[in-house]
C-alpha cells in the first residue's frame, strides 16, 4: 500500500475541566505537509483558531488558549484534507484517518462524543445518496406517473428509515453533545392520512420537540440556523397579502421567541431574525423583534444603519396617507397622484437594472388588464437617468399604465418621500391616498385587489 501514498495520523487532544487550555497533537505519518490549520464553526461562518509547522517529524502541537469554546472544529491538513471533529469537556481525545478518504476512514480511538458524531455522519451519507439518486428519478417521471408514485413512496421510506436509526444512535447516550447535534438535523416525519393543512401545522407543532434548546453549545452549530430559517418558511404562503404575510411571520417569531431554550440560543435567534427582517419590507415583524423584551433578554445593539432603516419604519405604513405628488408622464403630461381617476392605485417604483423588476413585469401586466375596468391603476415610476433608454422600453413593452421617471439624482423630493433606497417599492393605495398594503411581490398584490376588487 506504500505506493498508494496512504496517510494515517493520530490526533491526540485533551480538553479537561481540570485545566483551563486544550493541547492538541498530530502524528501525521508519511505526510509531505508542512501546516495544519483548526477552524472552529461560529453558526455560518468558520473562525481560524490557530495553525502550526511540524515540531518534529509528522508531529503536530496546538494550544487552545484558557476559555476555549466547545462545538464543532474543522481539522485541515495541507490544502485538501480536512474533516470534523467535537471539542467539548471529555479528557482526551484520539482520532485516526487516511489521507485519500479523511472523511470516510475516520475514526474515533478514544472519544464517545466523537464515536457517535462519525457514526452519524457515516449513516447520513449513506442515506443522502439514496434520497439524491430517488430524488434525481422523481424529477425525471410526470407526477401522474405510476413510476413517480413509488419511487415518492420509497423516498419517504429511506427518509423514515434515516430517522429511526438516528433515532437509535442517540437513544443509547442521549446526554451527548453529538447526540443533541443529530436531533437537530431530524426533521418530524410526515403523519399518514392528514391534509395538507393538516400537515403543514403538525410540522409546525412538532418541529423544535427533540431538540435540546438547552444545550448552549448548539448556538455555534450551522444547523441551528438553517433549522431556524426551515420553520420560518413553514409560515410563508404565496396566497397571503402582505399583510397577512407580515402577520404570519409574527406568528412564527413569537413561536420561536416562546421556546423553551438557553437564553443564549434565544437571543441567537433574535439577532438573526431582525437582521434579516430588517432589510426586507416586512417592518411590522421587524418593529416586534426589536420592541419585544422576550422575557428579560438585554435590548439590541444597532449598527448605525440598522438605527437609520428602523427610525423610517413606520413614514409609509399602513393607513397612512402618502406624499401627493405633480410628475410628467411618457406623453409629456403632467399628472398629480391624486387626480388619478382610479379608486385604487399602485404606485411602483422601478429600474430597468433591477433583475425583480424587469421580472414582474409581465405579470403586472395581466394584473393590470385583469382590475383596470374595476377602478385599478398603476403610476410606475422609473428612477434611472436614462431617458433614451427608459423611453425605448417603454415603447417596445407597450406599457398602458401611466409611466413616468424620476432620476435617483440625491435631490428628488419624491423618492425621498417615499424612502426608495433600491426598487422595487410598491404601495397600494386608496382614493384618499391611504396606504392599504405594501406588497413585496404581484403575488401578494394580486391577492389584495382580488380581496378589494370582488
């Protein structure tokens, strides 16, 4: 096996509650390396801690200072290989591997956390290909195809099959940091015989059950995030109106606020919900974030960019009435926004750059010829300095609604009126000028005058 050039290394590491830092070394045996480098797993990004040169041939020594963090440690070797590994309070730990198959051939020598944590990355893999294999083939066959259907009914099995056998992996040392890691992954598995609705809320009653929220460790893990973001989704429906839309993720945060976990985890959760939500549009979700204690968590510290897009949250929300303006058109009329003879209008705000924009376009268009003769129009506005171009468009797409450009030059009192820091901005709003809704997309535009324009 000499010509194959295999590597096998030991890694010696101890991490004790007797002393207050974690020696760690490598015996990396007929390695041509000269580095090794140890990351550690911060949520979605990956902290370098420390790298190191040979001390003497294939021998490898780290230093974990005092207060080192336990979690998930990446260990790279060279420029290509690297694995995974747990640091938590066990007294040492030792691993072994091969250099043509880090991953694969690893094993714990001597590490219980670690022996669980490798033996559910092996199943997992083992699993994921079949699930991608079955996926791939799924996709290939029409739904209404016989094929499709048991090939679905397989997928569900190998799923449910990956479930149980965590399951059984972590039933025989639940305690386990690696154990609380796995139950983070698995997912509530689907109950037989309910609707879709149904379904969808059991999901949502389930979702968190197994996981130990307690355990602060898992603040670091990627896992948790995407777990996170996973039940966010569960709470979107491309049927709602903004509104309700708006309302649903509020659902969603006072769930994942009301959970019982670390206090850690819970501010973790927090965070990274208002600094999504913040740069979207939904401003009611974000305003609860930020205003809510959540039982005694300490109040949220703001970038000065965060501190400037909260103080206008609330300049253009809902009931409000908005700025009434005089702007020319693509005929070369001049039109106040009041004395558009619509009972409903859309005032959209434009790019011919922005990627949304040119891609709503069509279906804006249908909506557009759908609520016209019911009293609906649309004042879009153009906020390039183009004219040439914004004109060739607005002649080759045929636009029917009222088009007009407004130049983001710094000085329009209009868009700054409106706040439009980037497009697309739509505001729906009334005869009075009232906001009604403020859709995200012509989904939920669509469903709003479908809700308004019976």
């Amino acid at each position: 096996m000499g010509y194959l050039r295999l590597l096998t290394f030991t890694l010696f590491l101890i991490t004790s509650n007797l002393y207050s830092q974690v020696s760690v070394q490598i015996r990396v045996k007929q390695t041509n390396s000269k580095k090794v480098k140890l990351f550690l797993y911060l949520k979605s990004d990956i902290k370098l801690v420390d790298s190191t040169t040979q001390i003497s041939p294939w021998l490898f020594r780290f230093t974990l200072p005092a207060g080192y963090t336990q979690g998930i440690y990446k260990l790279a070797i060279g420029k290509s290989i690297n694995f995974d590994f747990i640091i938590t309070d066990e007294p040492q730990i030792s691993l072994e591997t091969v250099v043509f198959a880090a991953e694969d051939s690893l094993k714990s020598l001597e590490s219980k956390e670690n022996e669980i944590f490798i033996k559910y990355q092996s199943i997992r893999k083992k699993f994921k290909q079949q699930l991608w294999h079955l996926n791939s083939l799924i996709d290939y066959y029409p739904d209404s195809s016989v094929f499709s259907k048991i090939l679905y009914t397989e997928f569900l099995k190998v799923k449910t099959d990956l479930y149980w056998t965590s399951k059984r992996l972590v039933s025989e040392n639940p305690n386990l940091y690696a154990s609380h890691l796995i139950l983070l992954e698995l997912k509530p598995l689907p109950v037989n015989g309910l609707s879709m609705i149904e379904s969808k809320k059991n999901l949502i009653d389930n979702w968190w059950n197994e996981v130990n929220l307690n355990d602060a460790r898992l603040v670091n893990s990627p896992e948790l995030e995407l777990k996170l973001w996973e039940f966010i989704k569960l709470f979107f429906d491309e049927k709602f109106t903004k509104e309700q839309q708006d309302s649903s993720f509020i659902a969603a945060s006072k769930k994942v606020m009301n959970l019982n976990a670390d206090t850690c985890i819970k501010s973790s959760f927090r965070s990274i919900l208002f600094r999504n939500y913040i740069e979207t549009d939904y401003d009611a979700t974000t305003r609860y974030l930020f205003n809510d204690s959540f039982g005694g968590l300490q109040p949220m510290k703001l970038s000065p960019e965060e501190r400037t897009r909260f103080s206008i949250l609330g300049k253009n929300e809902i009931g409000s009435k908005v700025f009434d303006f005089k702007i020319k058109t693509f005929d070369g009329k001049d039109i106040k926004l009041s004395k558009v003879n619509a009972n409903y209008r859309l005032i959209f705000f434009w790019s011919m750059w922005c990627p949304h924009c040119t891609q709503m376009m069509p279906e804006l268009v249908k909506i557009y010829r759908k609520f016209k003769s019911k009293g609906f129009e649309i004042v879009a506005i153009c906020i390039d300095d183009e004219i040439d171009g914004w004109q060739k468009v607005i002649k080759e797409k045929k636009y029917k609604w009222i088009n007009a450009l407004e130049s983001d030059n710094g000085k329009s009192k209009i868009l700054s009126e409106y706040n439009v820091d980037g497009t697309p901005v739509l505001l729906l709003v009334d005869n009075s000028l009232k906001i009604i809704s403020r859709p995200s997309n012509v989904k939920q535009l669509e469903a709003k005058l479908n809700q308004i324009l019976k």
